[in-house]
C-alpha cells in the first residue's frame, strides 16, 4: 500500500512539473542556424570574342566607273546617247555592238570615248555599203582544176605551158597610183560662248522648263516650219526615243546640243550640216496629244533651261 501511495506521489509530481519544463522549453531563445561558408567554384576566364572586321569595301566594277551606264528597262541606245550628250553611232562604235537595238537590262555600256579615240561618229547601222571579198586573179576563176593525166614529155610538157585560148590576157597594172579625190575637213565646233541662238518657232509658250520638263513647249499649226535654234551638225533623225515622236538633235559644239521633238515631217538626215535658222522640220503632233513643239537644249547630256540661251522676245 505504502508502493501504491508512492507511485500515485511520483505521478502527481510528474504532471505537475511537465507543464512548467514545457513553458521553460518554449521560452528559450532560438539559436541562428550555423553559417558556413561554401566556397563559390570559379569559372574558368573565356576567351575574349574577336572583335568583327569591317567587311572590305566591294571591287570597283565597271557600273562605278566613270564614263560607263548599266541599261535599265525601258532604255533605248539613242535615249543613253542623248543622255549623255553622245551620237549614238559613237556608242555603237565604243561597244562593238552588232544591233544598236538590242541591248538588255543590266548591260554595261561605255558611254564617254575610249582614251584616245576620237569621236567620229561615221559607224552606221545601216551604211548600204556591199562588201564584197576581193576577187581572184583574172584567168584563175574557173569551175575545177583539168583532170587530164598524161605521161610526161617535153611535148606534153610544152603544150601545158601554153596560156588557155579562153583565158583573156592579164592586164598589165600602172604602177603610178590614182589620185584620190580630196577628203573635205571636218567644220569644227565653235565653242559654247560663240553659238548665236534664235528661237526654233514662233508661238506661244505652253510649257516651262523645269514643270516636269527637261525643256519647253511651243504651241503652234500643223506643219508650221521648225528652224535650226543654231548651227550645227544633225546628230539624230527619226523616232527612236519614246515619247519624242518624230525627233531632230543638232550638235553645236562638244558640250551642246538642242532637240526638236513631235514634228510632222522631217527635212534633214544624220550628219548633215544646217545652219542658224534653217528649215528642219515641220511642227506636228507625233507622240503627242497636241500639235506643238517641244524644244530642248542638253549641255553635256544635262537637260538646261532653253530661256538662258535663247534670245529674248
């Protein structure tokens, strides 16, 4: 019994102390977790990227070089010639050209003369001159050679020797050269200060320079006369240009040249030479909505206000 009294003591005093130890337990202060200090891995150093190089410049070609054109769509050979204030024959020359009509998009062009070469501009498309291959010997034209055999004899031999009766003599040829008749000089070129302009027709003026325009507009009547605005040299003749209609271009020095475009009638050809004020054209409405002349003049290809040059009305 005394066990038993102990026992239930011993339980007593254990419930009564575990409420305390509890609150004792609770109210002690948390420690910080330890700290370590974890080495950190290094990478190992990459190498540095190579700096990109400019990239080297392009070749030059033959599309950046001065005095040459790659052809566009819609390109005409006598338009680039006009462009660049060249006879388009002279571009025909430069670049060997076999038809001056055709040429391809993308295609380059030689545009200013070779070094050295002159500008002739006596290369024709059409020149009507027969080439023939020079002939052979008179007497040596025959059909075949003789196919006779013969044993040979100093009487077969003879009679070989003897001139075909058939055969006309050989004309003898005079050793004293023919006088060739006199080559005419070239007229040269005056210089641009030296051209004495007028105005290339009489009419009113409805169009301006620089109105979308590379020249002027001069109203007038079907197949009134168009003057030469100087002297000079036919360069152009004919409707090759689009949008120019019937078209004249005179050359008046190495530098200028003036246009004539949407004539009725055309009254001169290609190299040849017309004075100040003469006939060249009648006034028509060729390419054109309207009866009218349009009127250009181009300073080393460059189209230039025609009211600086022309005298004043």
């Amino acid at each position: 019994m005394i066990n038993s009294m102990r026992m239930k003591k011993a339980r007593f005093v254990f419930w009564t102390v575990l409420p305390a130890l509890l609150a004792a337990c609770t109210m002690q202060p948390r420690q910080p977790a330890p700290v370590v200090d974890r080495p950190v891995p290094v990478r190992p150093a990459e190498p540095p990227k190579p700096v990109a190089q400019p990239a080297a410049p392009a070749p030059v070609t033959k599309q950046a070089e001065r005095g040459y054109y790659t052809v566009r769509r819609g390109d005409t050979l006598i338009q680039i010639a006009l462009d660049f204030g060249q006879n388009y024959r002279d571009l025909v020359a430069w670049n060997n050209l076999a038809n001056p009509n055709d040429i391809k998009v993308d295609q380059v062009l030689r545009v200013l003369p070779p070094e050295g070469a002159p500008q002739t501009g006596s290369v024709t498309t059409n020149s009507g001159v027969e080439v023939k291959p020079l002939g052979t010997p008179p007497g040596q034209n025959k059909s075949g050679p003789k196919g006779e055999k013969r044993p040979y004899s100093e009487a077969a031999l003879a009679e070989m020797q003897k001139p075909d009766a058939s055969t006309p003599p050989v004309a003898k040829v005079d050793p004293k050269p023919a006088e060739r008749p006199q080559e005419t000089q070239p007229v040269p070129l005056p210089d641009d200060e030296n051209i004495a302009w007028i105005w290339p027709a009489e009419g009113k003026i409805i169009g301006h320079f620089g109105e979308g325009k590379r020249g002027i507009d001069i109203a007038g009547k079907m197949g009134q006369p168009v003057l030469a605005a100087g002297s000079g040299k036919v360069l152009y003749a004919g409707s090759g240009i689009r949008g120019y209609g019937n078209l004249v271009i005179v050359k008046h020095s190495n530098n200028l040249l003036s246009a004539y475009a949407h004539n009725k009638t055309i009254f001169v050809k290609e190299d040849q030479n017309v004075t100040r004020g003469q006939k060249i054209a009648e006034m028509g409405n060729s390419d054109s909505d309207e009866v009218k002349l349009h009127f250009e003049i181009r300073q080393q290809g460059k189209p230039v206000d025609p009211s600086k040059f022309l005298p004043s009305r």
